[in-house]
C-alpha cells in the first residue's frame, strides 16, 4: 500500500559520510501527508537531471521482503 505525500522542499546532496558515498548524489526532501505533517527523507528513485519541483508528489511505499518502508518518486 503506497500513502501519498508532497515535495515541500528539498536539495540534491553531491557529498556524504562514507556510509552513503555510493548513492551520491541523492535527493533529500521534506514531505507533507494530507493532513500537512512534515517529515524528512531520502527520496528513492532520483536521477541526476531530474525536474524536481516543490509540490510533486512521492509515495510512502513499503519493500515486501523485509517490511522497510521509504519513500520514491
């Protein structure tokens, strides 16, 4: 089951700690659920290039192998 949220702000990170250095650059946002709750979170599914915009939507999904839930674009 997918909950949607809204980008309502966020930036590209080009350098990390050595723990994420493979997934540089990535896209970290703060998202909104309908009831305007905020959260913070590394977006799953960003591409270098990409048109992010403050509004688009991402989905909370869950991975069903090992029940962690993140968020994708």
């Amino acid at each position: 089951m997918e909950k949607k949220y809204t980008i309502y702000t966020h930036t590209t990170l080009f350098s990390s700690t050595e723990a994420m250095s493979d997934k540089v650059p990535y896209l970290v946002a703060v998202v909104a659920d309908e009831n305007d709750n905020r959260v913070s979170a590394k977006i799953e599914g960003f591409e270098l290039g990409m048109d992010i915009k403050i509004g688009m939507p991402v989905y909370l999904k869950t991975n069903e192998e090992t029940g962690e839930e993140y968020f994708s674009l």
